[in-house]
C-alpha cells in the first residue's frame, strides 16, 4: 500500500524518531553503511527523544523465521494469508453452505486464543502490474499487435479496480509462560485451523515467515522499497535477522516510518495523514457483505475484525447478570409508575427490546450450543492530504450507513487504534459490553468475490461482479489443460483464438491447432503461420505410427502400449457406427504392432549417441505405416484379424490412403495447423486422431528441450466417440504436463462431448474451464460434473457472446469480454458480419 516518506525531528506531541531514511534506496552493498547510520542516529535520538516510533510498533521481539511475534507478556501471535473465495456471486443455498461452514470454524476458537482478519489495500503502481502481462515489443512484424494488445488490457485496467491490491490476513494469538510452550501450542493450533479453515475455502493457508510479516508491516508504514527485504524467485521474502542483531538493529528500526505524530482524529505519518476508526454501530440485521462493502475502496487502508471467544462459564454468568440487571431495571420502572397511580406495563420499549435480546441470548448459549464472542472492526487509511483524507473518511461512512451500521473516528485513541488496525494479533480498542453469538458474528463474512490477477498471466475478460480484471496463468495450476465450451455463436472459437493470440505475441512456446472446418487460416495469416492442409491425393502425409519412446519426462509411460491404444482407436474409427473392438481383436492389434514395431525398436538401439551422449528416441523415415500394419493383420491366421485387414484396406492402398505413408512434413514454425476441412466426411474424425498423435510427438520433441508446447483442438468431441479414442486422450490429458504440454479441447457440441465415455476424466484432470452459454440441457449436465450452483449457472445461461463463468477446480469466476474491434479482431473473428 506504501506512502510515505519524510524526515521530521519534533518531540511536541510527536513519536518522533531517528531520521531512518537510510534504510530506504540503498543495494546489498550499502548495508554496512546503512546499519552503521541508523545505529548512530538512534544513539543521539535516544538522549532527546521519551517516545520513538519504534514504541509505537506495539510487539515485544520476533521469534527468528518461525513468523511468531511476541506481542505481550506471554502472548504471542502467527499470521497466514488467505485468498478470497466467491461468495457474493453465489445462489443462497450454496451462501448458507459457505455461512455454516464459517460458523463452525468460529466454534472451533477458544478463550484467550482470539482470532483477527484483517484486509489490506495495497496502491499498487498500474504500469508495474501490468508489465510482466503486457507482451514485449521486439522490433518485429508483430509489434503492432503487441500494442494492440496491450492498450486493451491497460484500457480494461484503467475500469477496474486493479490499481488497488487487497491481501487478506488471518491472524491468531495463543497464551503461553514460555517460548517454548507458545511453539508447541502455535504449532498444533496452526494445524487445526488450516485444516478447520480449507473447508470453508478448499484452499490451503499459507504461512507467513517473519520477513513476511515485517514486510507488510513496513509497506503500510512506508511508501519505498525497503531494501533490507530480499526476494528469491519464488517470490518468497527474506530477512538476515542475525545480520540486524550483529549490527545492534532491531526488526523496528527497520519497519518503522521516519516520522509520526499523533492527533485527536488523526495522525502524520512521513509526508502523509491517516486515521484511525471503528465501528462504533452495528444494524439488528446485519447483512453478509458487511465487510466487503466496507474494505472495497479504491485507496490505501487497512481493516481488521478482531473476534475474542468468552469462556463458555463466564459467559453464562455475563448474561445471566445482565438478565438480573435489567429485570431490576423494568421491576423498578414499573413499581414507579405503580406508585403514580400510571399503567406499570407502559414502560420503555427500548427496556423490553434489552429483555428480549437477552433472553435470547440465553436460549442460544443453552440450548443451541452457541458461543459468544466480544468483536471488534476497526479500520486505517492513509492519503497525501487533508482534503484527500476527509473525501476517504466520507466514503467509508456512507459505506457503513448503507448497511445501518456506523463507522466512528477513534478520537484520542488514533495511535492505539492504528495498532489494533495492523496484522500483529493486538487490540488496544475491545469493547467488553457488545457480545455476539456464532451466529450473529458469522454474518461478517471475510470473504466476497475472486480477484485473479496471475503475474505473468494470459487476459481472458473482466469480472462481472467487482470489474476486475481476469488475469490467469495456466502453468500455476495443478496441470495446464484447458476446455472452451460454448454454443454455437458465444464466442467459444474467438476466446481460444484471443487465448493463442496472446501465448504466440508473449512467449516462445510452440502452437499447434487441429482445425476442422478451416476457420483458423486468418490467424495463421496475422502470426506468419503454416497451415498444413490436409486432402485426399495432395501429397501431403502424416505417419500415424510415428513413434517417439521418449520416457524421461515420465518414466511411468509405455510408448508402445500407449500407441497400440490409438491404434485400438483408430480401427474403430475406420469401422463406424461407434464400434469397439473385441477382446480378440484388441489382442490381434496388440501382437501385430509389437511385431512391426520390433525392428523400429532395435533399430533406435543401434544409432550413435549424439554429443551428449544420448540416443536418438523416433526415427521417422524408419517408423512402421499403416501399410505394414495392414500386411502383418493380412498374414494372421485368425479370421478376426483378416476382417480387420479387409476393414483397413481402402485406408492403405485405396482413396482414403492419407494416413497410409510416412511422414513427409517437417515444420519448423511456431505456429502450426493441421487444416483437415477438405479431408471428407469418412476422414475427419481420423484425421483428428491422427493429427493428435503427432501433435503428442511434437511436444515430447520440445520438452527435451525445456519448451512448452499449446494445443488446440476444435471439434473435441469427435475424440472421445469410442471409448479406445477416449482412453488415448485420457492417458495424453493427464500426462501431457510432463511434457510441457497445454492442450485445450474446443467445442460447441457440448451435449455429446458431455455425453461421451472419457468427458468426466476429461473435465476431471482440466484445471481451466472457459464455459460460455450453453444450451438449457447441457445446464444440467454441467452443473452435476462441475458441481455448479444455481447462481453459477445463471452466468452460462445466455446466448450473448463473451458472456460467461471461468472453473478453475476450486473457483468459479463470472466473466465479460467485450473485446474491441480492431486488427487483432479481424484475424480472429469467425461472423460474418464482422
């Protein structure tokens, strides 16, 4: 989020502390230098100063990298960062399911083991986010697109709320009478709560270290870089805490701003002013997006709820005396009015309201196994000045008015306030009067809508309900297989063209696209392309039998036994009607490739190493044909095996002999598609299979040499007819990422793709779903494999183009692309009109 930046020495009302500016803009290098400063100048503050900054940072000591600060006698805090789930774009069923799950984690916490969500909005610097998605101009033909490209994107950001980054925190304290204790109940606890916590979310915590917890702390109260924090290539922060301690500095000296002053309403902190406020009203019925309409702003700031469980004995006896007290109360009102001769039962309904509100406070404690809980809200934000601050206090008080809740300033109490506000696990601020059940504290819900912004993602639309930005990075799943589904007209063709529009302007990766109905061929004319186009008697060949027995991506694959499975496939292919083979045939397939393929594999054998020493893996001009599969099946006795010869004849000496010869193409293109329009009805599905299958060698090829492969393949249901077929692409689907391979099925025949016998483990083992409308009955089906809301669904059901949800395993997000017509446009649009 990070302002700040200014040197003041004042004492007058001032936490004024030692001008640190030098930990600020300086390299490795400069450490020694740095630490020696800071260190002189702390020695000279230290004789004028009664409170520093430093005094402020309200913790005791870090415990070295566990990530555990000492924030009191004996009271120590962890931190864990968490990502958003949907929950305001769900149906209320699937609310209520998220709602009850929160619940019971709230029921899990125990007294004096308090729990604090808190909620940062980082400012973040528009053009350093978007840099590592925006392509790279490389002084080539294409760079035309590439500006293309990126003014779109950076347009689409200047709409959304991008240019502010909300991290979410959770933070829980443990009591203990050592160090080593605290360890060891922080350690159990920790698991307890990921665990409680993934089954609201399906997503794991991640633990912060302590340089990550200084790290965010230090951006709050800082507006520079802060060079003692390095960052290795995972992104992961770092910290020489040993360093600091030879150097006679502290994790404070470092964190702390350069200046801050304290205020009744408000505080300086460097060149810039902040406040502090709470939430000082709360509405009888609380709506659960409370909280997301409170922290959705579009400036710096931080929130957090504080949530302290009361022990269940001293809450029982909590209300039972408030019970007391305000039946005394109404005894008393009404033995007054008694006494002056007026109606006892005309008393203050504000009294009965209390009375009711307690009483039901006690049902819930007895006999509803409810807990009760002090909670706190308390919020900070920061801005360049006082206009700017006073702009920022309104929004945050008419945001609370919305939901008759009302957000107070802590007057005289900016400093504490700002402590409670920070993740550290402190709370200068509890209100020990306010007490809410599970129930009634559930409804501040730490959770609102999905902002997926990948570094160094791919752009697939804005989302719907907070306008943000979609920004989705493939290869940072669990694997990088991908489905666009869609009817026809929704855009299903023109988002997979957008997709590889990107990946060929921004990457290095080879793309591969098997094209059906030869829609593909103006993109491949934009990108410089090769489109293979294969006919019938062209003279254009791609080997089916192909073989590459490359196994050192997985050495759990058997090339050979993968490949007699295609071929399984592409018998009942040839045969029609949705045929499948026997067991017997299976088996003849099974002895006859492993026949023809014997000399092939003793022939790799004897090839020379190359010069480094490895042998080559697929020998193309030497790999068995259909042709020699056909002699071999000619040559068996079994009558089985002659009807499948005579099945394959008119694909090995008569019209449809395409696939009958070796492999007389070599591309050496980036971009490459396989255009089988013209093949014929009785081919296309082979030639899709067929065209997979070298699409499989290709990748195995470029994964020998760290490169990653895309593939597209339109019509994908016409893969899946068999259940052979569906086998062979099952097994590519899931193993395809030991080979650097992205595959992406495309299709608007969703009912029998759904339909079909390897979908499940299709959709199964596809950690991208790009769905756009879908037919009423397609709903249906989807919504049981996908386990789909009535809410999610709702976004499907549309025939608008580029209107739709986004799965991504544990997510669903709702999405809009109207993408701008344009160049980029033009080459991959497929209406007419356009």
């Amino acid at each position: 989020m990070g302002l700040f930046s200014k040197k003041k020495n004042e004492n007058t009302k001032a936490k004024g502390k030692v001008d640190t500016s030098s930990k600020k803009n300086k390299n490795g290098d400069d450490r020694d230098s740095a630490a020696a400063e800071m260190k002189q100048k702390k020695k000279k503050t230290a004789k004028k100063v009664v409170h520093t900054v430093q005094d402020t940072l309200d913790w005791e000591c870090v415990l070295a990298d566990t990530g555990i600060f000492q924030i009191g006698p004996k009271r120590f805090s962890k931190s864990f960062a968490f990502d958003d789930i949907s929950f305001r774009t769900k149906d209320e069923e699937e609310q209520l399911t998220i709602y009850e799950a929160y619940t019971s984690f709230l029921n899990i916490c125990q007294p004096e083991e308090d729990i604090f969500f808190t909620f940062v909005n980082e400012q973040e610097d528009p053009d350093k986010k978007l840099a590592p998605i925006l392509p790279i101009e490389k002084g080539d033909v294409f760079d035309e697109y590439r500006k293309e490209m990126s003014t779109i994107i950076t347009e689409n950001m200047k709409k959304s709320r991008n240019s502010i980054s909300t991290k979410r925190y959770l933070t829980f304290i443990v009591s203990a009478d050592s160090v080593d204790k605290a360890v060891q109940r922080i350690e159990t606890l920790s698991g307890e709560i990921s665990h409680n916590f993934e089954k609201i979310t399906k997503m794991p915590l991640k633990e912060l270290n302590t340089a990550e917890r200084l790290e965010i702390i230090s951006k709050l109260l800082n507006d520079e870089p802060n060079f003692w924090f390095t960052h290795d290539e995972k992104g992961k922060t770092h910290l020489d805490l040993e360093y600091l301690k030879k150097k006679g500095l502290t994790p404070k000296d470092i964190v702390a701003p350069d200046y801050m002053k304290f205020y009744s309403n408000r505080f300086e902190i460097n060149d810039n002013v902040g406040q502090s406020l709470y939430l000082s009203g709360v509405a009888n019925w609380l709506n659960a997006n409370f909280i997301s309409s409170i922290i959705e702003v579009s400036f710096p700031s931080v929130f957090t709820l504080h949530i302290s469980p009361i022990e269940q004995a001293a809450a029982i006896k909590k209300v039972s005396d408030q019970a007391v007290n305000v039946s005394a109360e109404i005894e008393a009102k009404m033995d007054d009015r008694a006494s002056k001769g007026k109606d006892p039962n005309l008393i203050n309904a504000d009294l009965r309201k209390r009375q009711e509100t307690i009483e039901q406070l006690q049902d819930d404690i007895n006999n509803r196994d409810q807990k009760l809980f002090y909670a706190n809200f308390v919020g900070a934000h920061f801005a360049k000045d006082m206009d700017a601050l006073n702009i920022q206090q309104k929004e945050i008080k008419q945001s609370a008015e919305k939901m008759m809740c009302k957000m107070t300033v802590a007057f005289s109490e900016q400093e504490r306030a700002l402590m409670t506000a920070l993740p550290l696990g402190q709370d200068r601020l509890l209100n020990k009067e306010v007490m809410y059940t599970t129930e009634s504290l559930g409804i501040m819900m730490p959770f609102d809508e999905i902002n997926k912004f990948d570094e160094h993602g791919l752009y697939y639309g804005v989302n719907t309900i907070n306008k943000s930005l979609i920004v989705y990075d493939r290869w940072k799943a669990t694997n990088y297989n991908a489905l666009f589904l869609g009817m026809s007209g929704t855009g299903k063709s023109f988002s997979a063209k957008r997709e590889i529009f990107q990946v060929f302007l921004n990457s290095d990766a080879d793309i591969y696209i098997v094209d059906p109905d030869g829609e593909y061929s103006p993109l491949a004319g934009a990108l410089n392309g090769t489109v293979i186009n294969i006919s019938p008697g062209n003279g254009i060949y791609i080997n089916p039998l192909d073989l590459d027995i490359d196994t050192s991506a997985d050495p759990g694959i058997n090339p050979v036994s993968m490949k007699i499975d295609f071929v399984c496939g592409l018998l009942e292919t040839m045969i029609g009607y949705n045929a499948s083979l026997t067991p017997t045939q299976k088996s003849i397939v099974n002895r006859c490739l492993t026949n023809i393929y014997r000399p092939y594999l003793t022939h790799l054998q004897e090839l020379p190493p190359d010069a480094n020493g490895r042998r080559p893996t697929i020998d193309r001009a030497y790999c068995p044909t259909l042709v020699n599969l056909f002699d071999e099946l000619f040559s068996q006795e079994q009558p089985e095996a002659q009807e499948l010869a005579v099945i394959m004849e008119q694909y090995t000496t008569g019209v449809y002999d395409v696939f009958a010869h070796k492999t007389n193409v070599d591309v050496d293109n980036r971009l490459t598609i396989y255009n089988i329009k013209n093949i014929g009805s009785n081919l296309k599905e082979l030639g899709l299979k067929v065209c997979l299958s070298e699409i499989f060698n290709s990748m195995q090829r470029n994964s020998r040499s760290k490169k990653k492969t895309y593939a597209y393949f339109d019509e994908a249901h016409l893969l899946l007819k068999t259940q052979s077929s569906a086998d062979y692409l099952t097994q590519i689907w899931k193993r395809c990422r030991k080979f650097l391979g992205a595959p992406a099925a495309i299709t608007q025949d969703v009912e029998e793709f759904l339909n079909a016998p390897g979908a499940r483990a299709i959709i199964n083992n596809s950690s991208f779903i790009y769905l756009l409308g879908q037919a009423p009955i397609n709903r249906g089906i989807l919504q049981n494999l996908m386990g789909l809301s009535e809410s999610d669904i709702s976004y499907i059901s549309t025939d608008v183009p580029g209107r739709g949800l986004i799965y991504t395993a544990n997510q669903t997000i709702p999405f809009v692309d109207d993408f701008p017509k344009g160049k980029i446009f033009d080459a991959i649009t497929t209406k007419i009109d356009d």
